[in-house]
C-alpha cells in the first residue's frame, strides 16, 4: 500500500508552511499528498452552514490550486471533514508516510508553540508527525544542511527514528548526523554486568561511541549511499540535540508515549526539542511498525 504525505491545514500561515513542505516531500518521494482539514460551523457568523462551508472548500481548493501550480504532476486529495481535529487528524495518520502540522515559533529560544491540538496528536499518533513553523522555506533544504537524529539506549530502541532519518536523507541527498547524548549515572546503578561491560569497552564514552555505532550498522548497510557523521557527547540529549543541529533542514527525534491520568505524555527530550529547535522537528514513536530494515 502506497502511505501519502499528510498535512493538517487550517489556513493559518503555519499550517501553509506545514503544505508547502508536505508537498516537497510528496515530490520527493514519489507519494501522493492528502490534504486534511477540520472544519466546524461558526455560530456567531451570519451564514447558514452550506455557505460557511462554501467559504472554506473555496479557501483550500484555492490553496491546493497554486501548490499544484508549483507542483505539476503531484497527486493531491484534499478531505475537509466535521469530526474533531484530533480524532480527524490521528485518524489520517493512521495510514500515512507522515503527518505534517504547522506550528507556531518566534525562533530558536521560544522555540515551537504547541497548542492542545498539536500537542495530543504528536503524543498519540502512529506515525512520525512533522512540525513546521511559518518561516519554513524550501531554501533551508539545500545541499549541506544536515538530517540530525537522536539515538540513545539499544538499536530497537531509536530503530524507528533511525530509519526515518535515512529515509529522509535518502531522497534529499542529505547528511545524516546521528548525536547520541550521555551522562554520568549515579553510583547505585553500576552492577557488576554494567561495569563488566565498560571495562570490555575500554570506558564509558567509548562504550557510548560503541553503542552508536552498532544501532547504525544496519541503517549504514541498508542506505550505503547515505553519508553518515557520528556524534557522542556527554550532556543532556535535548541540549545536544539542539546544538548539534543549528544548520539542519530536518531534527529527528524518538518518542515513547505515556499515559498518564490526565492524558497521553510525550518524553522530556522530545518535548525540549519541539520548543528549542530552529528546524522542522520531526517525532516518530518508537513503536513504529516495520521498524527494523527489510
């Protein structure tokens, strides 16, 4: 089954910015692009629902017209739907490549503003979801600009994220920087497994640089065309995430959902990247299918 490219729209100027690189991507990878939007009537409007909904099937189809302007060729379905915009939108990424969402941002310090929307889908949805802020340009992904991915703890664990980096860079003919963060762990977590296993490696920051470099063996043989830089650093994983990709078309990171009483969770590092990253950010739960290569 051919998955599309999905993006949320709703006619701000960042969900634009969110079609417009959903678009590139669809080109990209040779996919078709689905276009959802959520509608709800306005009651305070002095329009009945035929023409509320009249205006917005205008506005997309007018926003859909000029992206296929720029686009010949691309295969585009646009959905307008009246269910709620979670349920709506996790709905379309069920079946997607990707979700792609605008979000707003006023640079790398404020970083990534997500709304309640937003932020549910990013923690309950099946397949990476791709924030977007409304200065995104295509500019940005030019040659040079590297796809950066967080890895941390076993291959299984990052598999997903790792295989969507490669992906990604595949079709751009990108750089794939793969940073993995340590930190010194408290005394009472040393057993003597974990101290045999360092002292095999020769330390710790050598069994870090190990531990890297096996979750990428698979990846590097799956994508030999792929570049790859390997990045270890001891710090914290957002910060070093952040730092390492100041220059980057696309910051890809892992995430493992967790309900809580209150609703779903995303991770700490996940979500201090959504707010700190100067790139698109791109979220892909860890219990993706098919994770590991073919």
């Amino acid at each position: 089954m051919t998955r599309p490219i999905t993006a949320g729209v709703d006619g701000t100027e960042e969900s634009v910015a969110a079609l417009d690189w959903a678009a590139r991507e669809a080109v990209r990878r040779g996919l078709p692009l689905r276009v959802v939007h959520a509608w709800e009537q306005v009651g305070e409007l002095p329009a009945d629902r035929d023409t509320q909904l009249g205006w917005v099937e205008e506005g997309i189809g007018g926003t859909v017209r000029a992206l296929t302007g720029r686009h010949p060729g691309l295969d585009v379905r646009t959905e307008l739907t009246e269910d709620d915009a979670v349920d709506a939108l996790l709905a379309a990424g069920e079946d997607a490549e990707a979700l792609v969402l605008g979000t707003r941002g006023h640079g790398a310090v404020v970083g990534f503003l997500l709304g309640s929307v937003g932020l549910r889908v990013v923690a309950e949805a099946a397949r990476p979801v791709i924030l977007v802020r409304a200065g995104d340009r295509a500019e940005a992904e030019s040659a040079g600009r590297e796809i950066v991915v967080g890895q941390h703890g076993t291959p299984q664990d990052s598999a997903a994220a790792l295989r969507f980096a490669f992906e990604t860079a595949a079709a751009r003919g990108a750089t794939v920087r793969a940073v993995r963060a340590w930190t010194l762990p408290p005394v009472f977590a040393y057993s003597p497994g974990s101290l045999k296993l360092l002292d095999d490696a020769g330390g710790l920051e050598p069994y870090e640089k190990r531990a890297l470099a096996d979750a990428l063996a698979p990846w590097r043989e799956r994508f030999p065309g792929v570049p790859v830089v390997e990045h270890v650093e001891m710090g914290s994983a957002g910060q070093v995430l952040v730092s390492q990709a100041t220059r980057a078309q696309l910051l890809v990171v892992g995430r493992r959902a967790r309900r809580t009483a209150v609703g779903a969770r995303i991770g700490s590092v996940a979500h201090g990247v959504l707010h700190h990253a100067g790139s698109p950010v791109a979220v892909v739960p860890q219990d993706r299918p098919a994770a590991e290569p073919a």
